[in-house]
C-alpha cells in the first residue's frame, strides 16, 4: 500500500477512516509517519449494527492490536465458549445491543431468533 501513496500528500487531506479490523501494526505506523497531519480513525462492526466501536486518532499507537471503544449508546460484553461473561482482556465472542442494531430477517423469524439472543 505505501508504494501506492502520491509523492506529495495534498494538504486538504485531514482524515482517513477504516474499518472491519485492526490495521497491522507496520502499516498504521509507517502510514502515520509518512503522513502526520492525517488523523485515521479505525471503526469496528457488523452491517447488522453500524458501528460497534472506534478508535480515536490519538490511540493509533497506543491501542494497535485493538479494536476501540464502544460507540456512544453501543452495550458489549464478551462471552467465552459456556456463554460467560470473561474479563476485559480475554478472547470470546462479542455480544452487543446498540440503538442502531437491526430489527430481523425480513419475514424469517427463525433466522432471527438464531441471531438475537436477549431482545
């Protein structure tokens, strides 16, 4: 990817925003260097609810690896294989409800009920 940057960053470039996964530790730290009047703001979530999490500009370094924060108004927990809660810096799975999760399966209330758990 860096070999693909212009020469010249234009000034009117302020913010890059991604999404879906970490970026790996090599690529956000050259990208900063290369370009550090740019701000990059990681998002993290499924379609079926927007946005989960963000990582601000000022934790790209601090925070690689991670996926953020919660979004405003967004409830996480992560669950390990017996459905429990685990602590905060365990692996699991990650159950979320936020304002913005969608409502079903359009006319598949068996698909739903396989996907939402607790309302």
């Amino acid at each position: 990817m860096l070999e693909h940057l212009p020469a010249s960053i234009p000034k009117s470039l302020r913010l890059i925003a991604y999404a879906s996964e970490p970026m790996p530790a090599q690529l956000i730290t050259a990208l900063l260097e290369r370009m550090p009047n740019v701000q990059f703001v990681q998002f993290y979530g499924m379609i079926e609810h927007l946005c989960l999490t963000v990582m601000r500009p000022s934790e790209q370094l601090t925070k690689m690896g991670t996926v953020g924060h919660p979004m405003i108004g967004a409830e996480l927990k992560i669950l390990d294989a017996d459905s429990d809660t685990t602590g905060d810096d365990m692996n699991g799975e990650i159950i979320a409800r936020t304002p913005t999760l969608f409502g079903g399966y359009s006319q598949d209330p068996s698909a739903t009920s396989q996907v939402m758990q607790e309302g």
